[in-house]
C-alpha cells in the first residue's frame, strides 16, 4: 500500500512511480531558450507566466504586459461573443498573435498561446465536429478510436488558429452526483489509463514525429492533478481524503501514461487533498509530478483556483508559484495580478529562480511547438482550412463514436431493432434537441440558452431516425400524434450543465418534462416503447425502465445523431460497456466495482446486444430516499416543492404569512398563491396580485445561502414562468434588501410559459453579501399581476439575460 503521508495533504513522493521523460534533450533548442530568457526582463518573465481571458483582456494589453497565454472560458470568445464561427476565431488568433510579437525595444519576441476547452471536439466554435462527452467514450473501450478523436480535435483546433486544449480530463469518478462526472472516461483506473496514452498523442502527435506539437496536433492538457473525481460526497472543487495509496493507484492511474505520451501541460485541480488545494501542494505538484514523475512541461492553474489558498486572492498569490505552479489563470484577475508578482519577485517572496524555472518551462513548449517559427495562425498548416471544420470526414469518426458509445440496458421481446414498415413516433424533449444530447460544455460552458442554427450540419437524434425510418414515421418531441405508432421511441434526460450547477443530493432523475408519463401513456395504448435516455452520469431511473420494452443509455453524444439511428435500426450491433456503475436506488451515490457491499442494478462494463439478449425483470420502484427525492442543488423550486432549507412566505402591510401545501393568501388579500398544474398535478404555483397595493412573495433561507462563487461563476437566478396578466407597475425580482429588477419587459416580449433569467452578479453589484444570502428571492408588484411559476432555479446565465439596469 505505501508509507502514509508524512502529514495531512503532504505527499511522500519516493512511493510514486518513476516516469522518465520521453522528450530527448535538445541542446540546440535549450541553447536558444537560454538566450531569449538572458534577454528577458522581469515584467516579461512575469507576463509570461500569466493567461488572461479574452473577454477581459484585448491584444494591446497582451503586448503591453507581455503576457504569456490567452484563454477562451466557457462564456467567452473572440470579438465579446460567447461563442463564434471558424473565420471568427481565426481573425481573433491572428490579432493577438500579432499583438504578442510587437518588437518592443532589445527585449526578445514572444509569441502566446492560446488555450480552450475543446472537451468534446472543438466545442466552441460553431459547426464544429462535437464527439460524445467522455463518459459516454469510455463505454467505447476502444483506444485507437480514441487516438483518432484527439487528432481530429486538434486539427479543428488549428483551422480556427488555436494551438491548445483543456483536455484530457483524467478523473476517475468515484462518486456520481458529481457535476463533472461526465467529464471522466470510468470509474475504472484501468479504462482511464488506457485512453490517457493514445487520446494525448492524437492531440499532439507522437514524441519523436516531424508533426509533434505541429502541423495537425496542438498541445494537450492532462487535467485535474490530482484526485478531483474522489472529492467526498461528489462535490466540486471540494476535498478528497484519500489515503496516498489510493490517491496514487486510483486517482492517478491515467497520469504516468498520459507522461509517457509527452503531455506538455497538466493543470492543478481546484480541490484539496486531505485539507490541502491543489493549487499550492508543493509536494504533489512540484515533488510528485516535476520530481519523481520527471514531468517537463509546465503546470497551469484553474479559473482563479490559485484565490483559493490560504492568504491568497486571485489578484495576490506567489505562493502557488513558489509550490510548483508555472502559470496563473486568471482570467479577469490578470492585471492586478501581474502587478502583485512583480512586487513578489522585487521583494523576494517569489525567487527570481522559480520564476526563471517557470517561465523556461513555458519557453520550452512554445519552441517546441514552433509557435516561434511558424508564423501567425492563419498561415500554419491547416489555418483557414474551414472546409474540415464539422467536414465529413471528422462527422464520420464522431458517428463511429456514438454507435459504440450506446449501452443497451433492456430489450424485451425485441422491441429493437426497429423494422421497415414500422409506424415510428419519435417523441420526447430530448427527441429534436441539440442542447440535450451535447450537453455542457459545448458553445456556452453550461451548454445552455442556445439556438438550432447554432449547430450547423448537426442531426438531432429524432431527425436521424425519421429519416432511417423513411416516410412512416412523425417527429413529435411533445408526444402527441396524428396515426397511432407502432412503436414510440422516447428521447429524454437531463438537461445540459456544467461543473458544480450539475452537483445533485443523490442519484435521482429529475423529469422536467414528465418523460414517464409519455411512457406509460404508449403503453397503455398499446404502443412498444424504447426509452433513450441522455444523461451525463448514471441515475436511477428503475420506473422509466419499467415503463420501456427498451432501454437504450445514450450519455451525451454530441453532433452526430445518426450514430443512434444506425444502432437502433440494427445497421451495427450494440458494444458499448457500462463505464459507471447502475445504482439500484438513488442512495447509492459512491458505487464502484470493487467497493465492499458492491450491489449494483447493473454492473459495471454491463450491455445488451442483439447478439447477447437479456431479460430485464420487473424493478423496485422505491428510490431509497426517505420522503422522495429532494430537489437539485441549486434549486429553489420545482415540481411544486420548495428546496431544501427554503421557506416561502407572502408579505403585504408589514405583515407575512407563511406558503404550505394548498392556497395560502395575504391578511388584506393583496397576494393569494394556489397550486396549479404544467406538466403534472399540482407542480407549478399561481400568484395572483389584486392590484390592492404593494405585495410580494419571498423565499427565506435559514441559515444563509453561500452563492458568492456561483456569482462569480457568471450564473442566473431562472424562473419557468406564464404571465397570464400583467400589470402597469414594476415586477420587481429581488434579492437580500437590494433594489428589485424589473421583469416585465422581459416577459412582454414573449407569451406562455417562457424562463427568465437575472445574473446574481446584478445582485453583487447592488450590495448583497453574496457570501450569506438569508432571503435569496423576492418578487413583488402593486399592480394587478397574475402568474403561473413552474420553477426557480440556479442556471447558466442565458443570452436574454434580463439588463442589471
């Protein structure tokens, strides 16, 4: 097992394996890096080892502090868009990278880099080829296919001129309500060490190569170092208090391999080991990773992770430089932070000898990857190539991707394959969507508040079917049809989220569209039904698959729906494994094979196939969870209940009167609530305003709410809402004693139920300590209002944010 930690969160490198660094050295290359970093001075060394956002920064202030790297975030990129076309990130690459080698007196030219999350191909640029989320590729367990994904990423990468990926995610997930849980390959250290190897060399080429870190491969970025897929009960960002030897053999498995592949980037994870962040962990990052692993590339932070230290701010932390970090990112921290280094370096608190350390590491992989020589983005090869942007080679690998993604849960009485002649009604709210079945991640970070003219040369999963059903079949995502069907395949899931909006109390699906009901419904009338469900993370779903002759668990499998249509229509087979564990109830949150007590519904690397049938008996529709299952992290109401820890209460004339079950209504009946139904019984809440005078309905926490990081997170307060009247005066959506937003307009320009959506950042700015919100909503009017309100919820800031003003 190993020695133990010499202390809590410190590491005892001597029980790590040794990985030697495949790069030979190069003298000549090290005889150049030693001459330009002779040349640099201390406000260009220290520029280098800083990446800014591109929303926050601009090419004159690349040159003007000589800053290292850009980033796009998931919200951002060229131009202030959120997301943008091929020529779009092109023309934005050229001008930074025209900024970045400005001669500026005898100082030596330094060319950025600029870096992305393509998780899942190139997903932010528009029409771009988008591959299943990993969990949905380690179902695959096919490495070489792997090998081909990285490289098509890459080579999208390079048409629109960026040089550098976020990727691979190595986490190996351990406990599912995790947000990210989509981001790792399998619970199974094994699955994801095999992929870390190949994934990494399509991405950047094979060490050795003429193309390495060249022509069609870019950089790669092993990520979260270490043990962000173990954190205790899934949380995100949060503590992982493994023992060393679990640590090392578990969370770790994929790193030696991806080393040994020459990764040249690997990025500190924002949680803690025992107590201790990562961003600061001297003996993993620089004694582990640098020392015994003998990594020689360069170590780049999270989004403002090193803030998180302890004597720290995203504007103010050597010490994360001083524990092994190369470089900061700080994408809306940078310029304070730059000049908060340089202070450290003139005061000796960051050694002029680490810095040197850093800054040659990120020299060296620039050389390496000819950023020096190969000119401005658009005139390397394959910059401007948009034809092999979403082209038809690179679709084709992404629908081999998605057929051996697809796990056959449950097939009885071969409800699949689906036949010729079939009448086929494909239905369900997942069915014609192209934000569910990409997921998070893709275009927006929380994959949200998109268009379907954003998905160029994409198939929905329903399109993919009808037309491998030919003429007798109806696309109806509501679930209604013209001719009764002979069979119904229902599309459904979660809907698209990132990091730690998707965190969830346990392992209960959530049915925002009341997918069951449709299911039985078919059923009753006699009508076979396939259930496909998409998902970022297993869940229990044991009524579902009740109420389904077949069960298909698609993950999220991107642009290609036609990749499903092929399997379901039998053109191929089903292989696809299960990478996670199937929880039996929505309790068994850390199930993992190999665990003591492992009792799965279905086990892990479980999977039908036409070829190996299987039966699927009758489930236990008991959850697990005491009282039914509790709401999702991050929502305030829905379904008809309020949150955890949420009360709701209607205030008029300085008196209150609490919200229960049933109507409820003020003293002087200015404000009455009632229940009323949307998609089920009683799961919305009607607010009438008599127009009698100023009322409001408000939600109370106790004890306060910590949404500070969501704030800063770029995160909404969203309401499902219908504004059957609307009045004159103001809808005012406040927060704590903040002056309220006006949502009238907002839902003037709509009819029926639309979401609305108010960014909490509005609330910061406005004077709420975000940190302890006692009264996290409060929504009055004096006029004559009536509303219907399905749900309130923490969400992914939309385009059609209502204006902070």
């Amino acid at each position: 097992m190993g020695a133990p930690a010499v202390a809590a969160g410190v590491a005892d490198p001597s029980v790590w394996p040794v990985v030697a660094d495949p790069v030979p050295a190069d003298p000549a290359l090290e005889a150049r890096l030693a001459a330009i970093l002779g040349r640099m001075s201390v406000e260009q060394k220290v520029g280098q080892v800083i990446q800014a956002d591109v929303a926050s920064v601009t090419p004159d202030d690349v040159a003007r502090y000589h800053l290292g790297s850009i980033l796009n975030g998931g919200n951002s990129a060229p131009g202030g868009k959120r997301y943008a076309t091929g020529p779009e990130w092109l023309a934005g690459a050229d001008a930074f990278y025209e900024a970045s080698v400005r001669p500026q007196g005898k100082l030596p030219v330094i060319p950025i880099i600029w870096g992305s999350d393509a998780v899942h191909g190139h997903s932010k640029a528009i029409g771009a080829t988008l591959f299943p989320h990993n969990i949905g590729l380690g179902a695959m367990r096919d490495p070489e296919l792997m090998r081909k994904i990285g490289t098509v990423t890459a080579t999208e990468m390079r048409v629109t001129g960026l040089d550098w990926t976020f990727a691979p995610t190595l986490a190996v997930v351990r406990d599912d309500r995790w947000g990210r849980s989509y981001e790792g390959f399998s619970e199974d250290p094994a699955v994801v060490a095999s992929y870390a190897g190949p994934f990494v060399e399509g991405l950047q080429g094979k060490v050795g190569a003429a193309d390495w870190l060249k022509g069609p491969h870019i950089v790669a970025t092993a990520k979260h170092f270490v043990g962000d897929g173990g954190t205790t009960n899934g949380k995100d960002q949060g503590d992982n208090d493994a023992p060393e030897a679990e640590l090392r053999d578990v969370q770790a498995a994929g790193y030696p391999p991806a080393l040994k592949a020459g990764v040249q980037s690997v990025m500190a994870s924002y949680s803690s080991w025992q107590g201790a962040k990562m961003h600061g962990n001297a003996s993993l990052l620089t004694g582990v990773l640098k020392g015994r692993m003998g990594f020689g590339g360069f170590v780049v932070g999270d989004w403002n992770g090193h803030g998180q230290l302890p004597g720290c701010s995203p504007t103010d932390c050597p010490g994360a430089l001083v524990a092994g970090m190369d470089m900061f990112m700080a994408p809306d921290s940078w310029k304070a932070l730059h000049a908060s280094t340089l202070k450290a370096v003139q005061a000796g608190t960051l050694p002029m000898a680490r810095l040197d350390d850093a800054v040659a590491r990120i020299l060296r992989v620039k050389l390496r990857a000819g950023v020096f020589d190969d000119g401005k983005p658009s005139a390397r090869p394959f910059g401007g190539k948009f034809e092999l942007l979403g082209g038809p080679a690179h679709r084709a690998i992404a629908r081999q991707a998605v057929r051996q993604s697809l796990v056959l849960l449950k097939n009885d009485g071969g409800a699949l394959p689906l036949k010729p002649g079939q009448k086929l009604l494909v239905a369900g709210d997942g069915a014609d969507s192209f934000m569910k079945q990409s997921g998070g991640w893709t275009l927006t970070w929380q994959g949200t508040g998109l268009k379907r003219e954003d998905f160029p040369g994409a198939t929905t999963i329903g399109a993919a079917l009808v037309a491998a059903a030919g003429g007798a079949a109806e696309l109806r995502p509501d679930g209604n049809y013209t001719a009764k069907p002979d069979v119904a395949v229902v599309v459904f899931g979660e809907d698209p989220y990132a990091e730690f909006q998707g965190d969830l109390p346990d392992l209960a699906f959530r049915d925002r569209a009341d997918s069951l009901a449709l299911l039985k419904r078919y059923r009753a009338a006699g009508v076979r039904t396939v259930a496909v469900f998409l998902s970022g993370r297993p869940l229990w779903v044991n009524p579902w698959i009740n109420a389904a002759d077949a069960f298909v668990a698609a993950w999220l499998p991107g642009s290609e729906g036609g990749g499903v249509a092929d399997v379901l229509f039998g053109k191929a087979d089903f292989t696809g494994k299960l990478p996670f564990s199937w929880p039996r109830t929505a309790t068994q949150t850390r199930l993992n094979v190999g665990d003591p007590g492992y009792d799965p519904l279905f086990a892990f690397g479980y999977g039908l196939s036409y070829a190996r049938p299987g039966r699927v008996a009758s489930l236990s529709e008991d959850s697990g969870i005491v009282g039914g299952a509790g709401q999702p992290a991050g929502t305030w109401f829905q379904r008809g209940k309020i949150g955890t820890g949420l009360a709701m209460e209607l205030a008029a004339a300085g008196a209150s009167v609490p919200v229960a079950a049933g109507p409820a209504a003020t003293a002087n009946g200015w404000l009455r609530t009632a229940p009323v139904d949307r998609n089920a019984q009683e799961d919305s809440v009607r607010l009438t305003w008599s127009g009698g005078g100023p009322a409001q309905v408000v939600l109370r926490s106790a004890p306060p709410i910590d949404i500070a990081r969501e704030s800063n997170g770029e995160l909404s307060i969203e309401i499902d809402v219908s504004a059957d009247t609307l009045g004159t005066a103001p809808l005012l959506l406040g927060m704590g004693d903040a002056r309220g937003i006006d949502l009238a307009p907002a839902l003037r320009r709509g009819t029926g139920w639309q979401t609305v959506s108010v960014r909490l950042s509005c609330f910061a700015a406005r004077g709420v300590d975000m940190t302890k919100v006692a009264v996290p909503l409060r929504l009055s009017t004096s006029a004559a209002t009536d509303l219907r309100v399905s749900r309130i919820a923490l969400g992914s800031t939309a385009a059609g944010a209502v204006s902070c003003d």
